[in-house]
C-alpha cells in the first residue's frame, strides 16, 4: 500500500514558499490517509485515487443531466431489445388494462346506513365509469383513463418524472367538464431558459420551505422541427384556490430531500445496455461474416470466378472478372496470379455469446428491480427459483402500483367526484366544508393487473388454507388474482344460479358455512393494494 499523498495547488504554493512546511503539509495528509476509517473514503489506495466525487445536492447532481439521460433512455427503448423489455414488464405489471376503483365510503362516519352507502357507492362507480371510459377525459379527446395511465407510468419510467394538468373543457353530451392535459417532462423548464436556483429549480418555481408554488410549462419541446417561432412559457399554479392540486407531478420514489427532478428508470444501466447492444450487434456481423463463406479460384488470367459457366464461344475461357465484395453467401470470386487463399476457421457463432448477454443482462435487472426471469422472459430454473422471482418482482410492483395510484389516480378521481357533487350529481353534505368528511366520501379501494401464478392450483389451495384461517378474505383473494372486484363476481354468480350454477362460492377445506357466509358479506377488509 502507497503512502504517498496527492499534491494540490495549494500545497505546491506552500512548498513553494516553505519546503518545511509544505513537506509537514505533505506528511500530515499521507498519515491522514492511512488511519481514515472508511477504506472507501481512503485516496491513498491505487483503487480509490483517481475516483473523484463531491457532496453535491440532489438537484445539483440531477438536473444537469436530465437532457441527456432522457434522450438516451428513450433511444434505447426505440432501439434495444432488453431496454423495451424492462419498460413494457413494469407497465404490464403496475398498471396493465387499468385500475378499477370501487368505492367504500366510511358510512358510520357519515352517519349513513349500510344500504344508502351501497346505493351512493353505485352512482358514484357509475359516474367515473362514464367520465373513465370515455375518451373526453383526455383534453386531446384521444385516450381513455386506462390509456392515460398507460401513458404517465411509461413516461415516467422513460423520463423520470410527467405531469397531467387539471383541465375543464364542457362538452356536449357529457356529464363532467373534467379532463387531463398530459406534459412531457421536456417542458416542464425554466422561463428563457434561467439558472437554477434556490426557488426555482427544473422549471418548478419553490417557496421557503422548497414546497411547488408554480410550474414553468414551455409551449414546445426546444428542438421540434414541425412548429415555428420562438419557445414560449406558460406558469399554472400548483394547487387551485380551494387547495386542491391543480398540476399532478408523477414521479418515482424520492430518496434524497430536496428533490426536484427525477432521472428515467434505465439511468444506473444505461452504460451497461447500451455496451451491451453494440457487442450483441458486432456479434450478429461477425456470424453473418462467416455465413458468407467465400472461396478464391486461382485461374492464369484471373478472371475465372467472374463469368463461371459463361465461357467465350471462341477461345472458351471467361471474360468479366468481377472485384472481391462479400455481399452474399456462397460468392465465388477471382484471385490475382500467384495468389493463394488461405483456409481459416470462423469461430462463429461465439460460444461465450450466450453466458456473457445473461451476465450483463442480470446486472441490468438488478438495476431495474427486474429479476432475469421477467426481463427476459425466459423460466428455465426450478419452480421454487421462478416462484421466488416472481414474489420478489412482485413486491417492487406492488410498491410502483402503490405510488402510481396515490400520484394520479386518487386525485383524479377526487376531481371528478369532487365536480359530480358541486353539478348536484351526488348528494355529498359536508364534502366541501370538513377535510374528514371529505375524505370519508371519497374512501376507495383501487384494483389493479392480476397477480402473476405459476401453479394456479397450489395458490388457490394456499388461498384457500389462508381464507380458512381468517387471514384474508375472498375479496382480497379476486382483486390480487384476477383484478376483479368480488361483489360483482358474486353478481354475477348469482345470475348465473338459474342456470345450474351455485351463487355462493364452493367452501374452503375445513370451513364452515358461517364463516363463509361472514366472508361474503365483509366487504370493508380491503387491504389497499
């Protein structure tokens, strides 16, 4: 180990003046070095001496990179297998076809009975189901609310953050007036392109406390060759004058304070995929190479190979000699006169290949949160080793999913009832004057994409044991595994009785009919998913 410690420009400027000093100066540093606690802190060591990093905020360290880890992470998504498929297995996963919400009101709260909650609870379904599963609730009257989730998850894996702005745009034939704008985090910046400061930061303007005052929206992405004139900003407020939120920032989990900005999902691996597809295309060359084997023919006026099989009527040799270019397999070309070819051994396809693309491709799951099974698509271990990548996939989804509804979904759906009460759609007495009241009218439970299974039948006898012990219930058990909501499954089941089915589902082993009975018609010990 090296005891020898890095000069600085301040150092050579006292040794300069001082040699003793600056010789003290030295020493005192090199024995600072060797008795620092952290190896990883130690800048004596060959390893650690040319690693230079400084303190910097989470912003300082962010936002001056944000324009390029966006460009490359969405190139590679265009462009890489792996890339596309660590994005499209989350969005799968998190948001699918769409959550379903299924009110649950705090009746007792309100002081109403179980029967009029239910009837509240219906209309209320009814009124997001027509507003959510029209395309007018885009503001571009373009996508459903399904399809918009779609999008602010995927954009956010993408670029880190998006945002979706609360807009009213009265349309005929509609219940509500409530709509979305979606905004690419591109145009989320400062106004004239300002530095960034202690209350602005990322195009996010920021009181004393660094809460979102304003948001500093641009009219076009800077570089867009389909629009004129120069880039123009508008501010909306972050919350209305009534203090609901007006701008929806979504964004991933922020782990450091003071964050502003959020870089894409594909940011730790970026290096590592994009390395990763120039070897796995110079491979692909290499192997197209050798598919093309060529053969040299070595004739006395060189041009044998040109005109193969054409031979001059007169002299019967061949004419048109043809250059050496390996465009397709199976050429046979000429060679010059005393000029041989040599054999040589392709060595393709590389055997190493496969084991390395697997290697790298781990490295980038692990810094997706992905396990190798899911972003590849490839189950090959033991059931116990699939079973254990998709529970530990599953708790990084439920964790997103988690988020994704508390950033967007609850919101809006909040607007949207919010308007149905103030148009008297919904009789809501105390909404608009108590916080908890309001919260007790808008208490939900959000469903989301089924949960993944690879034996069916062990999971639904585990089900089962699990329901048996009282640990779960059965609307937990068809919101985790088919995204249903349970009440309509019973609906439906109960339809279905006329036509020799049972309307009451088959008993868990070891249950008694009570206790099934009981499970039925629980139906407030939803777990938020």
């Amino acid at each position: 180990m090296s005891g020898r410690a890095e000069l600085t420009a301040l150092d050579r400027v006292v040794g300069w003046l001082s040699p003793v000093a600056g010789l003290r100066r030295v020493q005192a540093r090199a024995a600072y070095a060797k008795v620092s606690g952290y190896i990883g802190a130690r800048r004596d060591r060959s390893s650690m001496r040319s690693w230079n990093t400084q303190g910097a905020s989470a912003d300082a360290d962010t936002l001056p990179d944000l324009d390029t880890l966006r460009a490359r992470s969405r190139d590679l998504v265009r462009n890489d297998p792996l890339a596309q498929s660590a994005i499209a297995t989350k969005v799968v996963n998190v948001v699918g076809t769409g959550h379903v919400v299924r009110p649950e009101i705090d009746h007792e709260r309100l002081g109403i009975s179980r029967d009029q909650a239910d009837e509240w609870e219906g209309l209320a379904l009814d009124i997001w189901t027509n507003w959510a599963e029209s395309p007018d609730c885009d503001v571009t009257r373009t996508q459903t609310f399904a399809e918009l989730e779609d999008l602010m998850y995927r954009s956010r894996l993408l670029s880190g953050d998006v945002l979706a702005i609360r807009r009213f745009r009265p349309r005929k034939g509609r219940l509500l007036a409530t709509c979305l704008q979606v905004v690419e985090a591109d145009r989320l910046s400062n106004p004239n392109w300002q530095p960034d400061s202690a209350t602005l930061a990322g195009g996010i303007a920021l009181d004393e406390d660094g809460a979102p005052t304003h948001y500093h929206f641009a009219n076009r992405h800077a570089i867009d060759r389909h629009r004129q004139g120069a880039v123009s900003w508008q501010t909306i407020p972050a919350y209305d004058r009534v203090g609901d939120k007006l701008v929806l920032h979504v964004h991933g989990v922020r782990w450091r304070p003071d964050m502003s900005r959020y870089a894409p999902l594909l940011a730790p691996v970026i290096e590592s995929l994009k390395q990763r597809s120039r070897y796995s295309e110079a491979e692909l060359m290499a192997a197209v190479v050798s598919a093309c084997f060529t053969i040299g023919l070595r004739s006395e006026d060189g041009d044998l190979g040109a005109q193969l099989g054409a031979t001059n009527a007169a002299s019967g040799q061949s004419k048109g000699a043809a250059p050496i270019n390996i465009v397709e397999p199976g050429q046979i070309f000429d060679i010059l006169p005393n000029e041989e070819v040599k054999g040589f051994t392709p060595g393709r396809p590389n055997p190493q290949f496969s084991p390395f693309i697997d290697a790298i491709a781990q490295e980038i799951g692990t810094g997706t949160d992905l396990p190798y099974e899911l972003l590849m698509k490839k189950f090959q271990a033991s059931y116990s080793a699939s079973r254990a990548a998709l529970e530990m996939a599953w708790q990084f989804f439920r964790t997103d999913r988690k988020l994704h509804v508390t950033q967007f979904c609850k919101p809006v759906y909040a607007d949207v009832i919010a308007e149905a009460i103030a148009r008297g759609r919904l009789k809501a007495p105390g909404f608009f004057a108590d916080p908890l009241i309001r919260s007790a009218w808008l208490s939900a439970e959000w469903m989301g994409p089924a949960r993944p299974t690879i034996d069916p039948t062990k999971d639904a006898d585990a089900d089962a044991k699990y329901l048996d012990m009282g640990a779960t219930s059965l609307t937990r058990i068809t919101a985790e595994r088919f995204g249903a909501d349970f009440r309509s499954v019973r609906r439906r089941r109960s339809q279905d009785g006329s036509d020799g089915y049972s309307s009451k589902p088959n008993p868990a082993p070891g249950s008694t009919a009570k206790q099934d009975a009981e499970d039925d018609d629980n139906d407030n010990d939803l777990e938020t998913e």
